[in-house]
C-alpha cells in the first residue's frame, strides 16, 4: 500500500536523474548535486518566507517572552495570546518548517529510487565514493562523508534557528549525531544529497548575514513594542490624551498678569 502511494514520486526522481545523466550528460553523483541545486532553487520563494518569518520573531521577541512570563502558570491562555499576537503582528511561526517539510517528499523519492536501482544508477563521485547506491558504511569514504553530512547539519541548524530558545537550538545541534546511526545505513548518494543542501543553507546563511540588517540598524524591523490590544497607549491623566511622557514632563509656571502703572495727572 506505501509503496503504490509512493511510487508516482519514485517516478518521477527516476526521470529526473534520468534526464540529468543522459540529455544532460552528467554522471549519477553529479545528478544527484544537480538536483539537489535545482530543490533549492525551486524553494526559494519558501525560503525568502522563512528568513521573513526568523526576523519577525527575532524583531518581537522581548513581547513573546513578556506574553509566556505573564500566563506562565495557564498554558491554555498563553496558547491563546500568542495565536493572538501572531495575527495582530503578521506572523507565521510555522513559515520557518516550509523548506524542510518541502524537502521530505524528494528525500523519500531519492531514497526508494536508490534502493531500487542499485543495477542502475551506480558510479563513483571524485574518485572517492567507489559506488553512490552502497551504504555509506561500505566503504572508508562514506566515513568521511558522515562526518561532513554532521557538521554541515550543525552549521546549517546554527544559522537557521536563531530564533529557537537556546536549549531548543542545543537539541537540534546534537541529533545530527544521534542519528548518524541511522543516516549510516542509507544509500551514499542520500547522504549526498542531504549533504549539498545542508552547504546551500549554510551558505544561504552566510549571505542572509550580510545582506540582510541586524535589528537596530537602519532598514531592520522595529524591535520595539508594536501597539496592540494588549498594550494600548497611555493616556494623560491631566488632559485625557498625549502619552506619558508628556504628563510627567514639567510644565512652565503659570504667567503673572502684567500690573501696568497708572501716570499721575501732571501739574500744572
């Protein structure tokens, strides 16, 4: 039943690769880098979200943090403030999760197709992954392949998840390693692939660093409180409009009537 589903998706992986070995006349490994490269250029538009979304949060974070202070004891209502402040603020928290969930399907189409076409798609990369269709753990290259799959998906986590709390991000740093035990038994070529987007993103990073301003500076996003329901603006007491500052600020003292003196009549 999981294989009918899934095999539309196993068709069209074979057609890609197909195309990129034959018309385009790359080898398998390359195929697999190309497409890779072709993933992520189709995601840009969810990628450009993402970055979107890591800044808004990063902008509002001190409300965020002031929202789970204040109903910390009631996570029904801090659940319900934050769907709140979301909507009023235009943020989508979960725009983050589109280019990793997008991925998925290709993954488990890359996967099934490398399983099924060892005859087929075979062929070595830089002369030093003998065979891109055998476990990683077949041969002394696929070793080092791991080692670099472990540190591009920590750098990658390490620029892309700014805006996680920091014992959140810590997690996401250390599964990599753990799931090297499961990673080990998947085809090489897999681990190419994940491999080469795990660079794109840490490049997209580095970029992402350089163009993009940090909060504070000219053209970033506000990072003050935005005016919402939950924080109205302070009225002046004395007026009844203005804001706070303007009720605290000193007034002048009142000005005194100006006593004019009256000319006695001269003599004459």
């Amino acid at each position: 039943m999981l294989f009918s589903i899934l095999q539309p998706l196993e068709n069209v992986m074979k057609s890609i690769l197909d195309f990129l070995h034959t018309s385009v006349g790359l080898p398998w490994a390359w195929s697999i880098v190309a497409l890779t490269i072709l993933v992520r250029i189709v995601l840009v538009p969810l990628t450009v979200r993402q970055i979107h979304s890591m800044q808004s949060l990063q902008a509002h974070a001190p409300e965020m943090k002031a929202l789970q202070k204040k109903y910390k004891g009631d996570r029904q209502k801090l659940n319900e403030e934050l769907m709140k402040f979301y909507k009023e603020n235009n943020i989508n928290p979960a725009a983050s999760c589109l280019p990793l969930l997008a991925q998925f399907p290709v993954f488990i189409a890359l996967y099934f197709t490398l399983k099924h076409g060892t005859k087929h798609i075979t062929g070595s990369w830089l002369h030093v992954v003998p065979n891109i269709s055998d476990k990683a753990t077949a041969h002394w290259s696929g070793f080092v392949l791991l080692a670099i799959y472990a540190g591009s998906q920590i750098s990658s986590t390490y620029f892309m998840g700014a805006t996680m709390d920091k014992t959140q991000r810590r997690i996401m740093m250390f599964l990599p390693l753990v799931f090297l035990t499961v990673v080990s038994r998947f085809p090489t070529g897999l681990i190419l692939y994940w491999m080469t987007t795990n660079l794109w993103t840490v490049g997209q990073g580095l970029v992402t660093r350089r163009l993009v301003p940090k909060p504070g500076t000219a053209g970033a996003l506000p990072v003050g409180p935005k005016r919402t329901s939950r924080n109205p603006p302070k009225e002046n007491v004395a007026t009844g409009n203005g804001t706070a500052a303007e009720a605290a600020a000193p007034k002048p003292p009142p000005s005194q009537p100006r006593r004019v003196k009256k000319k006695g009549r001269a003599k004459r």
